[in-house]
C-alpha cells in the first residue's frame, strides 16, 4: 500500500496570508507572490489543515459539482504545479485527525480547475534585505551599492 502523501507550506521561505477569500502567498527566497481564489483556496486549506493528497481530492469532489476523475487530475495537476513553484514541500508529519470532515461551503458550486496566479512584478523589492543590504547615506530601500 502506498504512504499517503501530505503535503506543507514550505516556511519560513514561504509565507501565506487569507484575506476574503482569496489566499496571498509569498516566496521570500524567490521574491515572486501568488494569488489564489476559489478551488485553489479551498485545496489551500487542506493543505494547511495537512490532508493526504486522496483526502483533499475526497473533499472536493463531495463539496464541488462536476466530473470525479475531471477534479482529480486538477487537483493533482495543482499540487504538482504548487510543488515545482517551491510553494508546497512533502512532509512526514501526521495527517490530520478528521480527514474525512468537510469544510461547509454552502451549496454545491460547479468545480472550476484551479488556478494559481504568479507576479514577479516586485521581485526586486521582495528580495532586498533592508537590515544588511542598506545604503546609510541614502536609506531604505535603496540597494547598497558596491
């Protein structure tokens, strides 16, 4: 029998934040932020809750309407997707204690494939270190030139 696979966020490189719905990720070492909105939220979730990639699958496809087999292969498409952006990491801690418990949504909405959004608009600003990397005479945050 294969091991379940529980997936973490990838901290303290990567940090996350939930505001009305839509989730803000941030990759320190990376300087990119991402957004996501809807069944890339609710998977996000489950992630954080530390469901087995078969429980977040489970879960969706009791809460959303649509195709089993269609919301699975986006479902793992997503987390592969979360994986090779350094967003998530496999992890060997516990699954969480209630699997199976559904997160109340409401009334069943027609599955969307998720998607995650990536900015690298302000990579530069994300990656300066405003401790060690600061110009005394100009301030932050001006790069220290060399």
């Amino acid at each position: 029998m294969e091991k379940p696979q529980v997936f973490r966020v990838n901290s303290p490189q990567v940090v996350s934040e939930t505001i009305d719905g839509e989730v803000v990720i941030v990759n320190l070492d990376k300087g990119y932020y991402y957004s996501l909105l809807k069944t890339g939220a609710y998977i996000w979730s489950g992630i954080e809750r530390h469901l087995d990639r078969d429980s977040i699958v489970v879960e969706l496809t009791r809460t959303y309407l649509g195709n089993v087999e269609e919301i699975s292969t986006a479902i793992n498409d997503f987390l592969d997707e979360l994986q090779r952006e350094e967003i998530i990491v496999l992890t060997t801690e516990l699954i969480s204690e209630h699997p199976n418990e559904i997160v109340e949504m409401g009334e069943k909405q027609l599955f969307e494939k998720p998607i995650l959004e990536k900015f690298t608009d302000m990579e530069d600003l994300l990656l300066l270190d405003p401790i060690h990397e600061v110009d005394v005479d100009s301030g932050w945050p001006n790069v220290k030139t060399a």
